[in-house]
C-alpha cells in the first residue's frame, strides 16, 4: 500500500530532494517526468535527501506521454491553483498519483483537460504576490491527506 507521488519536469533540486526524503520516510513511491532542470548528481538534491535516496522507490519517465502510457488508466489527482476543490475533498485510494506541476508553471493545459474533475488545491489567501506555495511543502501536505484517509499504511 503506497500512494504515488509524480513531479512534472521538476526545476529546483532542493524541493526534489526534500520531497525524495518524504516520499523515503512514508513509503510512498516517487516519479520524476523529464527533463529535469539539474542533474541527480546535485549537490543540492543530494543534500536536502539527505542519506535517504537508498529508501526511496523512483522511476523517472524520458516525458510525459511516457508517464501517461504506463499510468492513465490509473486514479490521477492534479495539484494545481487553478482548482476549484480542496485537496481534502477528494478521495484518495491505494496506489493512486498525485502529480505536482514545475516551480515556474506548473501543469501543462493537456493534463489540465484530462483530469478536470480531479483538480485539487490546497487553500491560501487570495493575493496575486502569494501565487503558491513551496513546491516540496505543498507535497507533504497534499500526501500526508492522502495517507491519513487510507489509515497510514505501514506507519508507526
């Protein structure tokens, strides 16, 4: 039992790393849709992972359609501002994805057309210089709902 977390062209090897460490720490499983914007030898990734790049389970796709033609018959939630449903609103199953757009603009229009009805947000005030939240914050967030509604699996 595992949920799946999914970073779309991920650019900042800190939030990477950190969320690595996350999905190492809970067993969730991590994908990575190219291309990345730094290498996975990065200092700064490696860092924010700390030791625990050995613990997580990742599987890297050369894009997405690569991504799609292995998982979208699969439950796919898109975190995204530009949904109307609370990230606590969904119901969130065994082994399904939560994909979280790149720093700088998030999720393509294509996805956004795919997954309407699974669009989620996590709230914030409305103010346009408060565009989002830290990418890595925004994933432990969003995970930590779903693991809590399928009771924790395999956590102490």
């Amino acid at each position: 039992m595992s949920i799946n977390i999914v970073m779309f062209e991920p650019e900042i090897p800190q939030n990477t790393g950190n969320i690595a460490r996350t999905c190492a720490a809970t067993g969730s499983k991590l994908h990575l849709i190219k291309p990345l914007g730094f290498s996975v030898s990065d200092k700064y990734l490696k860092r924010a992972g700390l030791d625990y790049w050995s613990l997580v389970d990742i599987t890297y796709y050369e894009d997405l359609e690569d991504f799609l033609s292995k998982h979208s018959k699969k439950k796919i939630f898109l975190s995204t501002t530009h949904a109307t449903k609370f990230y606590t609103e969904a119901k969130y199953e065994d082994e399904c994805y939560i994909i979280f757009g790149k720093e700088t603009k998030g999720l393509p229009d294509n996805l956004h057309d795919m997954y309407h009805e699974n669009r989620i947000k996590i709230p914030m005030i409305d103010n346009e210089h408060a565009r989002s939240l830290n990418l890595a914050n925004s994933v432990n967030i969003v995970l930590f709902e779903a693991l809590r509604q399928i009771r924790f699996p395999n956590l102490i």
